[in-house]
C-alpha cells in the first residue's frame, strides 16, 4: 500500500485502511478515468503571502492553473464539464468562495515564476533588460533591479546568465508584473544565503505593501518559515492523487509535515518522522592529511576578479562544508584543485583524482538512466548499491527513463549518484540541494553522510541550504569578500567557528524550534537575536 489510506483505494492499485476524509469527498479535478486527482484547493489571501509544502508530483501547478483560470475543475467528473457555476456552488461558504467568483467572472490575472530556470533560455531571445522591460507594469522594476543586484547583467543575453543570474532575473520579472495573483514555484536554487533572504522580503514587502495574493512552493524552510503568512500541506501518491490541506500557521504546518502526522486532519502521511536531530558541533575528524594546499591566488582577465586561499589541508574521511556568496570564487577553487585551472601565485599540482557535481547538472542524453549509471561503476545493481545509493536517492522509479525525459529534482539525484559511483580521492559536490524537496534533500544529506563514512571517502560539499551543510560537514570553509570583484578563502576550521564567522559576515542569527529542533532564522532585532549576537553563537546554541 501507499501507506495512507488501506480500505477502497479509488484507483484500484492500493489496498485501503482507512480512506482519509479528504478522499471520501469528490475531488476537485481528476484528470482522467484513474488519471491523477486533486483533492483541496489553496486559498490565496489578499495581503498575504500563502505557502504550500509538499513533494513535487502531487498537483501543485493543476492548483495553480484552476485559481489562474486556465483549467476549468471538473469535481472528479471527468467525462463531464460541470462549469464555474457549479464549481462555486461547491466552494459556497468556504474561503474560496469570493476567489472563485473572480475565477469565473474572468476577474483574476496571475503572474508566475517557473520551478525550473534553466529553461527560461529556450523561450527567449535578448538580453536582460528586453526581458524585464516587458514586465513593468507596477514601476518597481528598477527598485526590483537594485535590490536583486540584476545592475550588472542587464546587458547580457538570457543565454549566457548563471542559475542564479536567471533565478533573480526571473523573481523580478514576475514580481514587476502587476496582476491580482502571484505564484512563484521555488525561489532559492542557486541563490545564495542573502540573495535568499532578500527575495523572501521583497515577496513580503508586495503582499503587505500593495496588498497581493501570493502564493509560494519552497523546500528551504528557513526561507518558506521567514515567507509565508500560512501554510498548505500537499500530501498524497505523486502521479495518483494529491491532497492539499486547509490553511495552517506557518510553524505547525512545517513541524506537522516533518513529524508525518496532520494533527487536524488526523492523518499520517508519512511512515517515519523527518529528524532534524540538533547535534553537537562537530570539531572536525582527525583522519590522516590527504592533501595540504599552499596559499594560492588566481586572478581572471586583468584583475578582473582575483582569489586569495589561505593554505590548509584537507583530511581523509572527512567532509569539508564550503560556504559562501555566489560568485566569491568556490568553483574557482575547485578547479584549482582539479588542475582544470592553473593558480597565479602556489602549486597546485596535487595529483588528486577528483569525482565533480557541478551546480548545474546538464546530463541529458539520449540515454537510459540504469545504462548511464552502470557506465560509471561495475558496483551498479549490488545489494551495497542499492542500500546506499538507489534507495535513499530514490532512483528505483526513474531507472527505465530517459535522461533527458528528467525533472530538475530527479536530475539532480542521477548525478550526485553517478559522482558518489565513481572511484575516487575526492568527491566534490556542489549544491547538492537544488530542486530537491524536503524529505528528498535529508535522505540525499544522509547518503552522502553515511557513503563518506562507510567508503572511509573525503568529501567537500558546496550548498547554501545551511541545514543541510550542519548535517553533512565536520569542518567548514568559509569565503568572503565582494562576489565578482575579490574572493578570500579561510582555512577549514570547526563547525562552530566556521558557522559563526559565515554568519557574522551576513549578520543573520538561527535558534531551534522547541519541538522539532529544526533551525529557524531569529528576526532581525529580536532579543534572542541581539543576545546571540552578543554572544558570538550564530548558529549552534551556547
Ligand atoms: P506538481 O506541480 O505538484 O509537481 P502537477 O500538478 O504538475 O504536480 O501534476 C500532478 C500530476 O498530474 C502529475 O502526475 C502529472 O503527470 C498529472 N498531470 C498533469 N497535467 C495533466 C494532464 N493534462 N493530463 C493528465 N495528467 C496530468
Ligand atoms: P562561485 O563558485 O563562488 O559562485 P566562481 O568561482 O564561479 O564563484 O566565480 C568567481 C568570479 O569569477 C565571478 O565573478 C565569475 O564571473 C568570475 N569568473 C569565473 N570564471 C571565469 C573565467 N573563466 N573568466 C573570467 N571570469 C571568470
């Protein structure tokens, strides 16, 4: 079974216990005899930003299209078109009803951002200002422009933007739009820490200021907990039906999604809770030297942008966190590991076998998933493979398809796969975490995690979900600087001190939730905040 329900299942594949109550009604849209069905409908509300947390697959776009209009719900009869009068008949009496009402009256108009940024290149031709010209429609798109640090691209082609260029570029353009509904579908791959927080306030500053509807999916839920007003759970069987909950506060919705149970709902949704275990700092392994680096220095162009690394060491077994801005120089450095790139100033002839997961994934052959990985290592399909690297990656499902048939998510699980299959020295991972959703992003922490322990591997991760880094790392290193212009590298140091010097540089605090551990980011100015900051204790509490 699925695990959910375990009496009649609606469709035919699972036995049922006991059917949730969201399932005894009609759906709102199904899309086809024993097609996907979606149960639930979010509420946008006018000033507020609303939040949905949930897996992908499970009909967060077909809830967006039926409140932007564009699909016309059929209450689960999908060989009959009951119309918008009826759809409102259903909706009577609940938040919805008023919303609706502007459905069918045609009143609503909607701006969105795509989940996946990287294919905005394919529908558009120009440069950047071409493209956000065609969305000031509120006259906040200079504003917009400042605060998104867009300035410098302006001029450059959509083709050659970085993810996070096109990220931001893409927040703009849909927040300049001027329309009754918003909708952007995961706003932090490839940002980093502070672009994160700063497209969150100006999400916020758009629903309080001019009083939008805004409704956001994102799997950082730091940044959904520092976003959203209220919160929907999605839950359900991706590609069989997916249900979405009536509205919750922000920290009982994300605390009841970890823990697997809907307390008002009275539904488990998931075996097992999502730990955010609160470990001790770990001060770092005490393998053997892999490797020791000299200082190094690296500039591009004439001075154009210039790196510093002070030397340290990197030791066997461990996994050494980066952190850092975009564009302060860690691929940089990684390439100067590599020997892809040459250093100005110290040898890096360092003779390491190095496996990269580079930020962008661009596999996207014409070719099977299970045939790509079994190219990469003779281990594929043992038992040790399975339980180490299909499972918790969960690859199962996606073995028989294309690579290039992939979403983002199940790309970026295919290829931290193939870089943990490959033999070698050094694993290098960079950003991880983009386009996972919640469970997927622990399980593939985990992974990683136990793979480096149990292959005695040495493993450097780059990501900006810092959560993710605090489970994954023994020590951290930190760059700082001015992104573009110069970068400066420290050596490794302590989880503690490292979290504590990266986060100074941002002057961004964390506490714990009291029940489930998982951090949160204190409010600017909050006593809890100006204590820590007192205290020197950014991350990990005294
Ligand atoms: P999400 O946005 O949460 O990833 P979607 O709403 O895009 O999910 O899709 C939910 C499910 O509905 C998927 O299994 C998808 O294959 C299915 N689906 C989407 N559009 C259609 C359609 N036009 N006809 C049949 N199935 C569809
Ligand atoms: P990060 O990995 O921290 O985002 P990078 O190491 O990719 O940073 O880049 C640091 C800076 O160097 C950026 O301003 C980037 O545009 C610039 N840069 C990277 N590669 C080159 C190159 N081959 N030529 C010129 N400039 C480059």
């Amino acid at each position: 079974t699925c695990g959910i329900c375990v009496e009649k299942c609606p469709f035919d594949a699972i036995e049922i216990i006991n059917l949730p109550k969201e399932l005894q009604d009609d759906p709102v849209h199904r899309y086809g005899e024993n097609a996907f069905s979606l149960y639930g409908l979010p509420a946008p509300q006018e000033g507020q930003v609303t939040g949905i947390l949930g897996p992908n697959g499970i009909g967060k776009t077909t809830a967006v299209r039926i409140l932007a209009g564009e699909l016309e719900p059929n209450l689960g009869r999908h060989d009959e078109s009951p119309g918008w009068d009826e759809v409102l008949e259903a909706y009577r009496g609940t938040e919805l009803q008023d919303y609706i009402a502007d459905v069918q009256g045609g009143e609503v108009t909607i701006s969105r951002k795509p989940q996946y940024v990287d294919q905005i290149p394919n529908s558009f031709d120009g440069n950047t200002r071409e493209l956000l010209a065609q969305t000031d429609e509120r006259g906040a798109l200079d504003y917009l422009i400042e605060r998104l640090s867009i300035g410098p691209v302006m001029e450059q082609s959509i083709d050659d933007l970085s993810g996070g260029e096109l990220q931001r570029v893409a927040i703009a353009a849909t927040l300049a739009r001027d329309t009754d509904f918003y909708f952007l579908d995961e706003i932090t791959p490839y940002l980093d820490m502070s672009q994160r927080v700063t497209a969150a306030r100006l999400i916020r500053e758009l629903a309080e200021d001019e009083d939008k509807s805004v409704l956001v999916v994102e799997h950082d839920l730091a940044i959904l907990d520092l976003l959203a007003d209220t919160l929907h759970v999605a839950y359900g069987e991706p590609g069989a039906y997916g249900v979405i909950t009536s509205p919750k506060s922000v920290r009982n919705g994300i605390n009841e999604y970890l823990s697997g149970y809907l307390d008002n709902e009275n539904m488990r949704i998931r075996p097992n809770p999502i730990e955010f275990e609160e470990h001790a700092p770990r001060t770092g392994s005490h393998g053997d030297t892999l490797v020791e680096y000299p200082d190094l220095t690296k500039s591009y162009g004439e001075g154009e942008f210039t790196l510093e690394v002070e030397g340290g060491e990197i030791r066997e077994n461990e996994v050494l966190g980066i952190v850092g801005p975009n564009g302060i120089g860690k691929s940089t450095f990684a390439k100067l590991l590599t020997g892809n790139l040459q250093s100005d100033e110290g040898d890096t002839d360092l003779n390491l076998d190095i496996s990269y997961k580079p930020q962008y994934v661009t596999i996207d052959q014409h070719m099977r998933v299970d045939a790509f990985l079994s190219s990469i290592t003779d281990q594929f399909g043992s038992s040790y493979w399975n339980t180490e690297i299909a499972q918790p990656l969960q690859l199962e499902r996606i073995m028989e398809q294309n690579l290039s048939d992939l979403s983002g998510g199940e790309r970026q699980r295919v290829a931290i796969a193939a870089c943990l299959s490959d033999s070698a020295d050094l694993y290098l991972l960079d950003e991880p975490s983009a386009h996972l959703d919640v469970e997927q992003r622990v399980q593939a922490t985990s992974a990683i995690r136990r793979y480096a322990e149990q292959q005695d591997a040495t493993v450097m991760v780059i990501d900006h979900d810092i959560y993710s880094i605090d489970l994954l790392a023994d020590r951290l290193m930190v760059f700082d600087g001015e992104p573009a212009a110069h970068g400066r590298a420290g050596r490794p140091q302590s989880m503690r001190d490292g979290m504590n010097e990266f986060l100074a540089n941002l002057e961004v605090t964390f506490r714990r939730d009291e029940r489930t551990s998982r951090p949160r980011i204190n409010k600017p100015d909050s006593q809890l905040d100006r204590e820590q900051k007192r205290e020197g204790e950014y991350y990990y509490a005294p």
